[in-house]
C-alpha cells in the first residue's frame, strides 16, 4: 500500500563515489541539484569507504536530522541504505547507478531518469517492505535483495577481481573461472520446519527475486509477502550445470528437477567454511539465521 507522508523536506544523500564508473557521482549532483530547487534541504552523507558509509547514513537516520535517505549506486549502495533505515519510519530512495541494480529493479525504480524519482520524494509517496534481517551479538544485520552462501559467493570474490568487466559480464566471467574446480558443497537448509540436508551447486534465501543483474534467481519472490524464498540447486555436474545456467535470465531454470523452491519465515543455512553474501556484499559466515521482517523498511517508490 502507498502512502503520503509528511513533507520529506530534508534529504540525506549518500553516493557510492565508485558505482557505475562515476555515474553515481552524476546522478547524485543532478538529484541534489533538483532537489534543492524545489525547497528541499540536502544533507550530504557520502563517504570513500563503504564502513564510513554505513556509519555516516545509520547516524543521519537514526539522529532524526533526515526526513529521507536517498543512495545512489548499485545493490550494494541499496544494501547499506536498507541497513540505516530498516526498523525506521524512516524511508529510503534507492536511485539505481550501478552495474546491476536488482534491488532498484524489484522496487520498480526507473533507470537514468533522476528528474522522476526527485518528483517521488518531493510527492512524498512511500510504501513498505520487506526485509531480511540476521540477528547477532553485534546487532541486526538486514539486507533487501538476495543471500547466497556458496558458488555465488565464490563467483562474487573472483568477480571483484575482473576490474576490466562490468555487471552481468563480469559475473558470466567469473562463473566460467570458477566453475571448472567446484564440485559442490555439503548443506543443512532449514526452513521454518522442513530440514534438507544435501549436497547443492546453490543456495539462495530470497526477499527479492533477482540478482546478478537481472538473473531470476527466485522469479516469484515478493518483497511484500512477508516470505522468503529459498532456492536450492542441488549438485549437477558440469555440463548439466551449463544446460541450466542460461535458464536463470528468464526463471525456466525453476522447471529443472535439481532446483527445488521453499518458502518460510525462518532460515537457518549450515555448511562449513562458507560465507555469505547479500545484495552482492559480504554478510556472515554460514551457519546463519536469517528471518524476514514484514514491512520493516520505508520506500520512496512507485
């Protein structure tokens, strides 16, 4: 459901400096620009290090100095605006800049039209979803798109070494590097009461449906469902691996008898030596539990 909030008169604005080749700088200079000359205050809360980041937007929201968090960048980006404002009222504006923007896209925001999303926020039209959320010794740790742990965390690390590529290319890339040498790995999957324990190329526990840049992982996950989808590969060889992996762009590869679909409240993960990865960021070392949290974020958002 949509809603008109009060007046979201000042806006924090964080810009991931390195998202999109610098696109995110400009996108951020267009939308503080726009912003201001419609009455909005802008308080800008960028940062050089993503721990710097997630420090300066969790203070502006959680001080009450901001009526809005806006970030500019990829899923990454979304991700540490999803950790300062989940919990909150208040909302975040996911302005998409990066190479893969899976959680922008799942929230139905456009792509290179900066003038829309400022009339957004100055409409004040927000509506809540969902959201994971780890809880640990150190706190709540949330995320909004898509937790892996296992071949996609390892295609992730590989990737960040392709510097030369970008986006869905550089992920194509680094899963034909890494593929070759991974046989599978040994997995408890909990979901609220269902227990699997098998060998799997994949996990993925979903609150949004892809990742990737647009691979459909989990294609029937909904961020307001209040579920998450837990998408299992369990082991194929190689070629077969091949064969299917094409299918994940347009969701056919749900229809293949290795992948099974649960559904639940609960997550628990296990397997040994593995971490996790959230909306393309490091997260936690398996074993995790993981929850979904009904309406626990405020979006500006169509």
């Amino acid at each position: 459901m949509t809603h008109t909030t009060p007046p979201l008169r000042r806006i924090g604005l964080y810009a991931n400096p390195v998202s999109g080749r610098g696109r995110g700088l400009a996108a951020a200079s267009q939308l503080r620009g726009i912003l201001a000359d419609s009455g909005h205050i802008v308080l800008d809360v960028t940062a050089q290090s993503a721990a710097e980041a997630r420090v300066r937007t969790a203070d502006a929201v959680r001080s009450g100095a901001i009526d809005a968090l806006a970030v500019v960048g990829g899923d990454g980006t979304a991700h540490i605006g999803t950790n300062a404002c989940a919990g909150t009222d208040v909302p975040l504006v996911v302005v998409p800049a990066g190479t893969g923007n899976d959680n922008a896209r799942s929230l139905g925001m456009p792509r290179r039209d900066i003038p829309t999303i400022a009339r957004y926020i100055t409409l004040g039209r927000t509506r809540r979803v969902d959201a994971g959320r780890s809880v640990t010794t150190e706190g709540d740790r949330w995320w909004l798109g898509v937790l892996g742990g296992g071949f996609d965390t390892i295609v992730n690390a590989r990737g960040r070494t392709l510097t030369a590529l970008h986006g869905t290319p550089r992920y194509l890339a680094a899963v034909a590097l890494e593929l070759p040498r991974f046989n599978g790995l040994p997995y408890a999957v909990h979901v609220d009461d269902q227990r699997r324990d098998t060998e799997a190329m994949l996990v993925a526990v979903a609150n949004g449906g892809t990742f990737g840049g647009g691979m459909k992982v989990c294609p029937d996950a909904s961020m307001t469902d209040g579920l998450l989808d837990v998408l299992i590969l369990h082991k194929i060889g190689r070629g077969e691996f091949l064969k299917v992996f094409p299918k994940v762009f347009s969701g056919g590869h749900v229809t293949h008898p290795a992948v099974e679909i649960l559904r639940g409240r609960r997550v628990r993960l296990e397997c040994d030596g593995v971490d996790s990865q959230a909306d393309g960021e490091d997260f936690l070392p398996l074993p995790v539990d993981l929850e979904v949290v009904p309406g626990a974020l405020a979006v500006v958002a169509p």
